[in-house]
C-alpha cells in the first residue's frame, strides 16, 4: 500500500509519541532556589543536598539565591516555574507563616507546590554582639527581660527577614516579655549575622546551624535555644522556657526547612524526588553533618510533609495572632 505525504506525516508523529512521552527526566540541570541570602541555614542545606542529588539524578543542580520580602520573591518565582526542572528549599517562614503575616502573598503555600520531604528541622538561639550585652549588662535571658522592659526600643533585633521564624521568635519573646525592642529585617540570615558580630545591631533570633560557627568563635554570646528541649548540639544552653522561667513558661519558635516543586510537576518525579532525597538524608555521613550543625535530618514521606506543613500554618496563625507580628 502506497502511503501519501500526509499519511506518512501522521504515521511519523505516532510513533514518536512513545518515544517523547518516555523522554528522561531530568534533562537539564536542576535550579534550586533558595529564597534567602548565601550564607543562612536555608542556603547551607541546600549547598549540602545540591551535590547528593546532583548524583542521584544524573544531572547538576545548582543553587540560586533568589532573596526578598521574607522568602515571597523566591518562592512565587518557583511557583510560577514551568521548565519542570525548578525546585524551592522552602521553610517554616515560607510556607507556614507567611500566609497570616502578609496581606496578599504571590503565590498559595498550599496550592501551588507539591511537597517533596523535609529536609531538616533546627531549633533557633537566642545571641547577641558580646560587647554591646556587656554595656548592657545582659549575661543572661533574665538579664535580657529586665534591660528590655526598663529602656523600650533602645535594644535592636536583627532578623533573616520579616515573617521567618527568626522574626517570629522575637515578637513572641516579645509578647510573652512585655518588652519592646526595635526589629530590623535582612534579606537574609547572613548580612544579619555579619551587622550582629559587628555590633550594628544587638540580638538575633537565629537558627542553630547558621549561628553555631560564630558561637564557637567567640563572635556571638549564646543565652538560650528556643526549643522544647535541649539541642544535643549545644547541650549546655538552657531552653527559653528554663531560661525565662514563668514568663517564658511554653515558649517554642524552631524552624524546618523542606523541598517543594512547582503544584503541576508530574507525581512520578515528585516521588523520585523524594525517594533520592530520602536516600541522601538517611547516609551517615550527611546526617552527622547536620546533627553537628545542630539540625535533624528529615527523608520522610510527600503525605507527611505536606501534613507538617498544614498544621504547623494552623500553630504559627496562632503565633502571629497573640504575639501582634507585622510586617516592617
């Protein structure tokens, strides 16, 4: 049977449906966007899972930063991603607080990602410029409440940007304290850090595995982690709540860290995501890495981060609430 130009044109396109719809995935190189400033938490987990599942999926993937308005400007950039190889490092300010703090986000927390697995879950440390708590004569969290409710606005609280949990610990401090001290947003957790060890500002709420290096250094006076418990990585800090005492009686502020994809990413790569994200977090090498920076590695399921997700939204509307959180 002799075909014409158009059969042959349409016998041509059919077979190669298969063959394009079985295409491999990756690609091309994977962005991974952090929207935070080099230098933070969110940024070192990222470098650190970057290279482990570049070789698990056979493809670079490459860190960006993308900062701004609290992670927003990063996140609504993945939300929008239609090249199928963009991913978020998102975090609890990102996708829990966000949604309660600002009037209108850019995108949708719940809607518009598909959630991979939780990368890590850190607590925050209360530190402050060691010079300017000796002026001050702050030694200790007690220490911190009485200068603060004695001279209202006098003391200076840096944070990695408005709506992170490092904002949220503060206005929560705050709140519970009675006291007032004047908040002053970064693009990020590490320009933060640098005007903190230069004495520009006088505390900051920060998440363990950043703060932890100028701890250790001398450049940062650690007071109190704001976790339930201890961390093991620092196991002679008190908590906030023993620390306090009374006044700070069920203070918690830690922060996670998680991968996302854009909502419309096909289930089969959300799941291999996971699974080689999974497979990373669950060497030794990676998490002994992260336990002495202060964080647990997470490597469980899309069902169960997106259930921490939903309800740690439900915790921090609460938060935001009761503490009178705004956006600088």
């Amino acid at each position: 049977m002799k075909l014409n130009r158009r059969q042959v044109a349409a016998l041509a396109g059919s077979l190669a449906l298969p063959a394009a719809a079985q295409a491999p995935w990756p690609s091309k190189p994977i962005r991974l966007v952090v929207p935070f400033t080099p230098g933070g938490t969110t940024d070192l987990l990222a470098r650190a899972m970057a290279p482990e599942l570049q070789q698990r999926l056979g493809q670079a993937v490459v860190v960006d930063n993308k900062p701004g308005a609290g992670g927003n400007i990063g996140s609504a950039e993945v939300a929008k991603a239609t090249d199928g190889h963009t991913l978020l490092m998102g975090t609890v300010g990102t996708h829990a607080i966000n949604a309660s703090l600002y009037p209108k986000l850019p995108y949708d927390p719940a809607k518009d990602f598909a959630p991979i697995t939780l990368v890590a879950a850190v607590p925050n440390v209360l530190v402050l410029n060691p010079a300017n708590a000796a002026r001050y004569g702050i030694h200790s969290v007690a220490d911190l409440i009485r200068v603060a409710r004695a001279n209202p606005g006098k003391l200076n609280m840096a944070s990695s940007g408005n709506g992170t949990s490092i904002h949220l610990a503060g206005e929560l401090f705050k709140s519970m304290t009675g006291s007032f001290m004047l908040h002053f947003p970064y693009r990020g957790s590490g320009p933060a850090l640098l005007d903190l060890i230069a004495g520009n500002t006088d505390l900051m709420f920060d998440n363990l595995p950043s703060a932890l290096p100028q701890i250790k250094a001398g450049k940062l006076l650690a007071l109190a982690v704001t976790s339930a418990q201890r961390s093991p990585a620092v196991p002679d800090l008190p908590t906030m709540a023993e620390a306090g005492g009374a006044v700070l009686k069920g203070y918690e502020a830690s922060s996670w860290f998680g991968l996302l994809a854009p909502a419309h990413q096909p289930a089969d790569q959300v799941a291999r995501l996971q699974r080689e994200a999974a497979a990373a977090l669950n060497t030794p090498a990676l998490r002994e890495r992260m336990a002495g920076q202060g964080a647990v590695a997470g490597g469980g399921s899309s069902a169960e981060f997106a259930a921490l997700i939903a309800s740690e939204t439900l915790k921090w509307a609460k938060v935001v609430k009761v503490s009178g959180a705004k956006v600088d």
